[in-house]
C-alpha cells in the first residue's frame, strides 16, 4: 500500500510538470497613502494649521512636549509681530511678518474655564505681574489680551488645558515672546 502511495505521488508530480500553464507572479496592491484628517476645530481661519506646517518645515518638529519650546537662531529685521494659539493641539507660535521665529507648547484654560477664541490684540504688558482674581498667583512676562484678565504669561506647563482662561507659556518662551512684542500686537486664538 505503502508503494501503491508513493507511485501515486511521484505520478501526480510527473503529471504537473508537464503541465503547459505556469502560474503568473501576481501584483500585490500597494497599500494606500493615508488621508490626513482635518482637526476638529470649533473656530479657524487656517492659521494654526499653516503655522503647524510652518514648525514641521522650519524646525523639523510635528509636536512639542510639556514645556519645550523651539526659538529661530536668527530674526527677520522687518515685520509686525504675530501670534497664533492653537487651542486643540496646546501649541502657541511667534512670527516676525510671515516667518515663524518659535513656537511652544501651552497650557490653556481647563474644563469649565475659557480661553476666548478669536482676533486678539496685546492691551497691556508686564515683566512681573501677579493675578488681581487668583490669589496673586505669578504672571511673569504678562501680556493681557481682554478687559477680563485674559493674558500670555510664563507658568506651569503640563502639557494638558489647566490654567483658569490665560495661555501659560514655557517661562524661557515667555520670556523671549514677551521681547519680540509690542502693544497692539495680533493674537489669534484658534480651537
């Protein structure tokens, strides 16, 4: 039986190799190029997605960590001053005209607070301040955006929304933010 078998076999191997069609190599699709997603944004106008672009292209960076922050080495010698907050990725960036000159990670209002959304502009600036609501809590390098209290200012950074409506910046970030701008400088808070 055993032969019986193994003639069997050696028959049906004589017989496929005499076979005229021969299996063609098959193509194996490519898999897709992936479809970027537009971020849930509640209000844009495009600027924290070209500024994000910016930062990738300029720095070489697609995200910050808790408190780090990326500062140009060299500084146009024209051009307003501008500022773009990025609500949704926790991401602040500085421009001299239209070149990106830094950018930084935030700390923006937490759940129950509010960081307005909107054009902004600088009203007020300070080296030191202290909170006239929040138990004189430290506001270092604060510019004041609004009538209420709402500011840039250097503080703790966690890398999650934990401020009570101000955008609490890197205090090194800060501290150079607070040197490139003026008064009346644009903010723009997206989200």
């Amino acid at each position: 039986m055993r032969k019986f078998l193994n003639a069997l076999v050696i028959a049906g191997a004589l017989l496929l190799t005499g076979c005229d069609t021969v299996p063609t190599a098959m193509e194996v699709a490519k898999p897709a190029a992936p479809v970027a997603q537009p971020l849930p944004y509640r209000w844009t106008q495009g600027n924290a997605e070209k500024a994000r672009n910016a930062m990738v292209a300029d720095f070489r960076r697609a995200w910050l960590a808790p408190g780090d922050y990326v500062w140009a080495e060299t500084m146009p010698a024209e051009g307003d001053p501008k500022i773009v907050i990025d609500l949704l990725t926790q991401t602040a960036y500085a421009y001299r005209g239209e070149v990106l000159v830094g950018a930084a990670s935030v700390s923006s209002a937490k759940t129950g607070k509010v960081t307005p959304l909107g054009f902004w502009k600088v009203l007020e600036k300070r080296k030191t301040y202290r909170s006239k609501k929040y138990n004189n809590a430290p506001m270092p390098f604060m510019q004041r955006l609004d009538e209420y209290g709402i500011a840039l200012h250097g503080g703790a950074n966690p890398g999650y929304p934990a401020s009570h409506g101000c955008v609490r910046l890197p205090m090194k970030f800060a501290e150079k933010l607070f040197a490139l701008t003026k008064l009346g400088t644009e903010v723009i808070i997206e989200g």
